[in-house]
C-alpha cells in the first residue's frame, strides 16, 4: 500500500501498481498533512499544521491518538525515525526539533476498543469532566499532555 496525505487533511491510500486512483480515503485531519512516516504495518504518523503529530492505525482507519506537540500550533515539516524505529524526530516551524519515544506503539493492543469513560448505570458525571476523561483517552504516552490538575502534584506545601 502507498499511503499519500493532502492538504485538506486526507489521508489517500493506493493498491501496489495501481496508482490511476486510490482505493480507500481517510478523513479527519483538521489541517493540512505535512509529513507522515510508517511505524509499523498498519500504524503511521502524520505531521500536521496544526503542529500536532497523531498516531493513525490504517485498517480499521482510526486515530490512535497524540504522540506530541511543537509549541504554539507552529506547523511540523518533516518527520524521520531512527535504525531502531522506536524513536522519531520532527522538526517544525518553531525551530526546534523534538524526539519522541515511539516504542509503545509496537506492544498496543489495538483490537481494543474502550469507551473513553465507563460510569455506573445511573451515575451523573459533569460535563467538564467528561470532557477532561475523554481528553485523556487520546493523549500517548510520549505526547507529554497530562491533566492540568496534576500540574503542581508531587510539590509539597
């Protein structure tokens, strides 16, 4: 397969030999898809202008979730992995160029498929909280986005 991204944030995935059109689409970037590099058979990640480097599975088409962040939403420009595949470099419009320990991604189990929340039938949970859990979901180990509660936890007083 020959994965290829766009401008509007498509994904266009090509059959081997068969470029004159592609076999499958897959939307939902929110910007344009800058760079993108395999990690594993079915897992890819995309650099996007929006400055936000997302872990894409392929077949199911879904978002994995953040690998990381460039500050400032300053857009990625290009991705590359080591010899070992376990840790990417990108580097970006804010002049800096970041290292992200990929090597999670190898073990998921990505046949999982969770709700961001599990509440007991009845429960009432708030909209702000719902909110922050589902956040989490979707944040990877090495995105370096946590809870803005857990900020100041381990300072003593």
């Amino acid at each position: 397969k020959l994965v290829v991204g766009d401008a509007d944030g498509t994904l266009y995935i090509f059959n081997e030999n068969q470029y004159g059109y592609h076999s499958d689409k897959y939307a939902g970037h929110p910007d344009a898809i800058n760079s993108m590099i395999a990690v594993t058979d079915n897992v890819l990640i995309t650099a996007c202008e929006d400055g936000i480097l997302r872990a894409v599975h392929l077949f199911p088409h879904r978002f994995v979730g953040q690998v990381g962040h460039h500050e400032g939403n300053m857009p990625i420009e290009k991705l590359d992995v080591n010899a070992d595949g376990d840790i990417i470099a990108s580097s970006g419009h804010d002049n800096k160029v970041k290292f992200w320990n990929i090597s999670y991604l190898e073990n998921m189990d990505y046949t999982k498929k969770r709700k961001p929340v599990l509440q007991a039938p009845g429960q009432k949970r708030k909209k702000m909280s719902e909110a922050m859990d589902k956040e989490k979901e979707f944040q990877l180990p090495s995105s370096g986005r946590v809870n803005r509660k857990e900020f100041f936890q381990g300072f003593e007083s």
